[in-house]
C-alpha cells in the first residue's frame, strides 16, 4: 500500500520536542498520518489534548522504547494500516535517571549508565531495525526528493541527538552517561546511513541537534542558558532542515540551524 501523502511516526511523543513534532506535523497538509508513540498515552494531557482535535490524523500507541516486543506491535498496527513509512523520528530521550548528568566519575553507576544507554541509544536503533523495510517502502514525501530527482531515497530516520554527544566538541567533560549514549547514538546514525544507502531504495538517516529546548529534560540548568529555544521554534527549524535532506546528507549530524557537527 503506497500512497500520496506522508506518514510519519515519532518515537517519545508524551511531551517536550516529540509532543511539538506531533503537533506541527498534523498542521501539515502533506502528512495525511502522524503516528505518536510513548510509554503511557492515557498520562499524556498533549497528546490526548491533540486525539480530541485531530482523531483522524493522529493514531496514538504504546511504545517504551526498551521494550521490543512493544516496538514490535507497533510496527505491525503500521505495517497493517499503512504498509509503508516515510519519517521516522527517534525522540524518547533522558539526561540521567535521577534527572541531572553526572559532575565527576564519583558519581557514575553501571545501573544508570546502562539505562540511559538504553533509552538514548540502543532503542533508536531497534526502532530503525524493526521499521527499516516500511521506511524503504516509502515514497520519498519527505525531504527534497520532489525538487531533486537526484536523490532517490523512500523514507528518512531522524535520531534526535545532541551537541554534547560530539567526541570532538567535548570540552567540558562530566555527563557520562548522557554523553556516552549520544555519542552511541550518533554512531548507530552513521552505520545506519551506510547499511540502508547501499540499495536501489535508500533511507536517509542524520543525526539531529535541537539546540537548548526549554522542556523537562533541560530544565536543571535552565539558568545557566543564555539562548533558550521554544519547542515551537527548535521544531520548526527542524522540520525545515528534515524538508531539505537529500541522500547527499545521510550520515551526518546537523544542529537546527544545518550546522554540520563533528562526531
Ligand atoms: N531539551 C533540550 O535542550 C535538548 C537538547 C539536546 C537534545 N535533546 C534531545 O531531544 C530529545 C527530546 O528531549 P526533550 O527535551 O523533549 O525531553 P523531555 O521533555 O524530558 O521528554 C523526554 C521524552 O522521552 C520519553 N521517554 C523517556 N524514556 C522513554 C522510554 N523508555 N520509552 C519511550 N519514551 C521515553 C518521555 O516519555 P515519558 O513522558 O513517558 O517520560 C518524554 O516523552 C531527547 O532525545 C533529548 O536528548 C534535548
């Protein structure tokens, strides 16, 4: 089944970026689906907020994303209703569990770390394993395809990264764990890129940077940030550097303003 408009999925949907993806998304004309995925959809007031408004549009699913049996039945209920896929954005993210990275190595635990690793990177990954074969039979809607025939790609993954993630860019030190699974994160947008370009069908897999977002996530150190994007802004951006992706970009991990970062 292939159709004229997009569907698009994002992965970490409750609240924060994701919420604000889901939300611009279903203003879209050219998205005919937006396919929101979180741990709890009863708890989330946005997204039950945007099923009141855009029941049609907007299918709502259960999806931790350490839990591959739960990304396994979403990708059946996409792969059933729509049968093909065209963005995939990998949102769900956590700083540390206790909400705060680490200051020094005192403070590390295999516990935390691996569960941040988990979050941040390992379930990206399952999610571009399992959704792969719907993202390559997608009809290239997103992107510049339709400007530039030259770049023959289906689908694209975005995995929302951050700038901290950069092993060249780090000066700083302290947050392991979180700057451990970013950097995980990105490799697995870089093997991506490699795996799923090599075919006649093509997905476009980059690493995204949304700046500092004023959400849950960034909200500790909030004073400390002397340019504080909206979700509205930081997701506006974005989606204009996702319309502007070509086969040419896949691989590489772009702030939102198309900066290109250093791994
Ligand atoms: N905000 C920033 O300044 C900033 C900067 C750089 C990068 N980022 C990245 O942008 C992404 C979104 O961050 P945000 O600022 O929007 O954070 P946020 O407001 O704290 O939201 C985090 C989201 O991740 C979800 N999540 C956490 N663990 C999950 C799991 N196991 N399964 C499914 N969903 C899970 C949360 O769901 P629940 O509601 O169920 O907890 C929530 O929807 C993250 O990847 C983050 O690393 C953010």
């Amino acid at each position: 089944m292939t159709g004229t408009s997009a569907i698009a999925l994002v992965q970490g949907a409750s609240r924060g970026i994701g919420l604000q993806y889901c939300k611009t998304l279903l203003q879209r004309n050219t998205v005919s689906t937006v396919i929101a995925t979180c741990r709890n959809p009863d708890s989330s007031s946005g997204l039950n907020y945007l099923k009141n408004n855009n029941s049609s549009k907007l299918h709502v699913c259960k999806l931790d994303v350490t839990n591959e049996d739960e990304i396994s039945n979403v990708y059946k209920y996409v792969s059933e209703n729509f049968g093909k896929l065209d963005l995939l954005i990998n949102c769900a993210g956590m700083l540390h569990p206790s909400g705060k990275g680490e200051t020094s190595l005192r403070s590390v635990t295999g516990q935390d770390l691996m569960s941040t690793i988990h979050t941040n990177a390992v379930g990206p990954l399952l999610m571009a394993k399992q959704f792969s074969p719907l993202l390559l039979n997608g009809d290239g809607l997103v992107g510049v395809r339709s400007t530039d025939p030259s770049s023959q790609h289906c689908g694209i993954i975005a995995n929302m990264s951050a700038k901290v993630g950069s092993i060249t860019d780090n000066g700083l030190g302290g947050w392991y764990s979180y700057r451990m699974s970013k950097a995980a994160l990105n490799m697995a947008t870089k093997n991506l890129s490699i795996e799923l370009g090599r075919g006649r069908k093509k997905v476009i897999c980059v690493s995204l940077h949304p700046g500092t977002v004023d959400t849950d996530l960034s909200r500790p150190y909030h004073k400390n940030v002397p340019k504080l994007f909206t979700t509205e802004y930081s997701v506006n951006c974005l989606l204009e550097v996702i319309d502007s992706l070509s086969i040419a970009d896949s691989g590489k991990f772009l702030t939102y303003d198309r900066t290109q970062l250093p791994y």
